[in-house]
C-alpha cells in the first residue's frame, strides 16, 4: 500500500485501529502520521483524544495503557509513538495487536529501520495493523519524485531546475520539499520554477554546477569544463569532489550503457538509461565525442580518483587541483 492510498482511506474516514509505519525514508512516514494528528480528530476533541509519545521517553507499557483507554466524547482516540524504533522490547505490544482497540488509532513511527521479516513479531504485526514500508528512492528516481511533488501542488519545474535540486540535495526527500515549498512562496503567482529560482533561492549557481560540468565534458568543450572546475576550487564547501565523481560517474556509465543498446531511439533510450527524454541528446552527445574503449577509460579513471579524492592511494592533494587533473585526463 503506498503513502497517498493509505491518507485517501483516512480522507474517507476508513481507520484501521494500527498503523506501522516503518522504512529508511522518514519523509513518508512523516506524511502520513501528520496526516493523522493533523485531521481525524477536531481542535476540540485533540484536547482529551489525542497523545503523542516518544520512543525514547516511553516504554511499551505506557503505549499499552494508553491505546487501552476509551475516547472521551468522540467516536476515537489517537495515539502516536514518534520514534518508535527505540522502544525497548518492542515485541511486547504483540498482545495488545492481537485484541486491539477498535476506538484507538495507534501510530508507530518506526523510522530507518525495518522490522525483521522472518520474526512472528513481523507476522503478527502484517496480520492486524496497516504495516507500510517507507523506502528511500534512488537519486535516479528523485527528479520524477520532484516533478509529481510539485503537480500535486499544480505546479511544475523545468528539467534543468530539477536536475539542479536532485545533484545538490540528493535523496533526501524531506529536504527537498521543503526547498520546494519555500521556493513555491517565493514564485509570486507563477506556476513553474525555473533554474534563476534555484540560484536565488537555494543558492545553487545556475552556470557552475555539477549539471553543467557534465553538459561541457559530453560535449567536450574545454573552456567550460575548466571555467567550472576553478569555480568548484573556489567554493569547495559547495561542491565536494565526492558529489561531482558520482554525478560523472552517474553519465558516464549511462554512455556506457547507450554504446551498447541495440535499439537507439529516443524512447527505448530514455527508458533504458532511466532518464528523462529531455536529456537523451546528453548521452546522445556523450557517445559521439567519447568511443566505448575511452567510455571504459573513463569510468575506470573516476574510480581511481574518487579513491585519491579520499586520500587512498595518494599524498594529500587539494581537491580542486584533483578534479582538474581527472578533468584533463577525461578531456585528452
């Protein structure tokens, strides 16, 4: 069951008297017990009906005893565990799961953990409560994730926005929303951000950006490329080295990839590569300037650089001076 579907049967008033809500990326698990504290009760049933506790402060009695109670003046009761991952003994809620409460909404936060699969804790939690797993996307998946974030709200960004907010904040997808919601009050009645939106509010440079390297390396522009890396030498805060080796290393191994593809059409391509249609020119390009034996060449070269960047191998050399001699060698 995904995140949406579980708010749209709580829209409808379909409660399940449990819900466990588990998974590395806290910013469903957040979405849906905010939905709950924030709209199944009203401000004035809140006040007798609803408890927020901390796995850190509580223990499982506690939960228990709380769950147990019976609302006062209204049809339910909610009981939220933030936290719930440090819960001691945790498997002593299995009783309470097995006779639940049907007038109390139980809520367990159990964030960037799962619960072990073969355990009869597992079971019996998958049996009576609305058990839902939160996984963290992959960083291919975060711009589409911004895109659909951003239509929900009946806005939308341009490609080159969205890859600008996906290299700079990668999976974090509660960081990026709010990014995007302090950008969105910032639109003044537009309805679509744009990369001069990113540079201005987030601080990200529209024009020396990982984005932008990669664009200048595939088309072999070497102007750029450098303009770029000096750029980057100036502001090491901003750009880490190990950010700008995953993001080349990201494109370079999808060149790879397009090398070998039988079919070439855009379409197969961009599904292929997991990459938005918008930037199959990219690779397009990349293939063009780069054959598949210096494709290798390459991706073996940010392997090795990405080691030296982390002090493997090598005397201690200034990030930047690194990145221009990998720059060089990708370049020649």
């Amino acid at each position: 069951m995904k995140a949406e579907d579980i708010i749209s049967d709580i829209k409808q008033k379909k409660f399940a008297p449990c819900y466990f809500l588990m998974g590395e990326e806290p910013f469903y698990i957040d979405q849906i017990s905010d939905y709950i504290t924030n709209n199944v009760l009203t401000e004035d049933e809140k006040g007798f009906n609803q408890t927020i506790l901390y796995g850190r402060d509580t223990d499982v009695l506690t939960v228990i005893n709380e769950a147990k109670r019976f609302p006062a003046m209204s049809e339910h009761q909610v009981v939220v565990v933030r936290e719930a991952q440090y819960l001691d003994k945790l498997e002593g809620l299995q009783p309470y799961l097995e006779n639940l409460n049907k007038s109390t909404i139980l809520v367990l936060c159990y964030k960037y953990k799962k619960l072990d699969k073969r355990k009869s804790f597992y079971k019996v939690v998958n049996e009576y409560a609305v058990l839902f797993e939160s996984k963290k996307l992959y960083e291919n998946q975060v711009p589409a994730w911004i895109t659909t974030f951003l239509s929900t709200k009946k806005y939308k960004i341009t490609p080159k926005a969205t890859m600008l907010l996906s290299q700079f904040l990668g999976n974090d997808l509660s960081k990026i929303a709010n990014e995007l919601d302090k950008l969105i009050l910032n639109l003044e009645g537009r309805k679509e951000i744009n990369e001069d939106d990113i540079e201005q509010n987030i601080g990200i440079s529209k024009d020396y950006n990982n984005f932008e390297l990669v664009k200048a390396l595939g088309e072999k522009d070497v102007f750029k490329a450098n303009t770029i890396a000096t750029y980057f030498e100036n502001n090491p805060k901003n750009n880490p080295m190990v950010v700008t080796i995953t993001v080349l290393y990201n494109f370079f191994s999808k060149v790879l990839i397009y090398h070998f593809l039988k079919d070439k059409s855009s379409k197969n391509v961009a599904t292929q590569l997991r990459v938005s249609p918008f930037f199959v020119k990219d690779y397009i390009e990349g293939a063009t300037n780069y054959k598949s034996r210096k494709t290798v060449a390459i991706v073996e070269l940010l392997r090795e650089y990405d080691l030296k960047s982390k002090g493997v191998g090598s005397a201690s050399v200034l990030e930047g001076a690194l990145l221009k001699e990998l720059i060089y060698k990708i370049l020649h």
